[in-house]
C-alpha cells in the first residue's frame, strides 16, 4: 500500500527508494501514524522540500532529532514541518535547527525555565507555542534577551520563529 506513495516521494525529493522508505518508516512510528497516513505524510513532506530551503537530507535529518517532542506536544507532521522549513528558509542547518526547536519546546514546557517565566505560562501545544513566539515578538526580545532565557543553541532560532509566528500560524 506504501510502494506506490514512496517511489512518487523518492522521486519528488530525488533521493533513492531505500531512503525514501528509511525515512517514511521513521517518520511514520515517530509521530505515531499508521501505513494508512503514508500518502499524507509524504505529500507533506514533499510540500516542505518544494516550499522552502529543506531538501530530503535536511529534512530526513531534522526530523529524527525532533518529531520525538514534537510528538508529545501534540505537533502535528505539518506544523513541525512548518517550524523546520522556517528555520530552513533562515539558513539554519538542519541539526542545528531541529536541536534548537527541540530545547526551545522543552523551554516552553517547564515551567521553571526563564523562557516560560517572560511569558508567565507555559506553553504545550501548538496554539500555545504560536501565542509565546507572539507575544515574545510584539515585546521586540532580540537574541541577547533570549540568549539570558535559552542557551546558545536556542536562542538565534527562538528569535528567528518568534519573528515568523504570523506565517507559521497559517
């Protein structure tokens, strides 16, 4: 039910059949879908690579490292693909963008991190997340006052998202 899907994605992605099918395998069991969510996953997937700076490499990448969180908050392929591709579109590489969007959704979650306190709640699930990086962007927080909220990692890429929440809400 897969063959036909993947070879399309392969194809659209120019990558090779094998790690096309490698990275759908892993996508699908890290973001919790079933063989039926192949063709959407990858049209997905496909969209991302054409709409902005990730190519296959970058997105096979960045998506091991962060769907596992992404996962848990609830972040849909689309919406973490939306992340990935702004990051992507900044010239971030795609280890560093997906480390950073990582520690930046662990920041949001805990409550004690000093991200959480500027904004006073915590933050979850994706309208959450795009509410903080709102409301972080409408205060005008550069990457030194995020630099004091994150670490090093985090902090240019959390100001780069906080700076495009109005394109990653649509």
């Amino acid at each position: 039910d897969m063959q036909e899907s993947i070879l399309k994605f392969a194809t659209a992605v120019g990558t090779d059949l094998s790690s096309a099918a490698d990275f759908t395998g892993s996508a699908l069991r890290a973001f919790g879908l079933q063989s039926g969510d192949t063709t959407k996953l990858l049209d997905i997937m496909a969209k991302s690579t054409s709409s902005s700076a990730l190519d296959f490499s970058k997105l096979a990448t960045s998506i091991s490292i962060v769907a596992p969180i992404a996962k848990q908050f609830g972040l849909t392929v689309d919406q973490t693909a939306s992340f990935l591709g702004v990051l992507a579109n900044n010239g971030f590489d795609a280890s560093s963008s997906a480390t950073a969007l990582r520690n930046i959704l662990l920041y949001l979650a805990d409550p004690t991190s000093k991200l959480t306190k500027a904004i006073g709640h915590t933050a979850t699930n994706f309208n959450d997340i795009i509410k903080a990086f709102e409301e972080f962007n409408s205060k005008g927080i550069d990457v030194a006052s995020v630099l004091e909220m994150t670490d090093k990692r985090a902090a240019s890429a959390a100001a780069t998202l906080f700076s495009n929440a109005d394109a990653l809400r649509n």
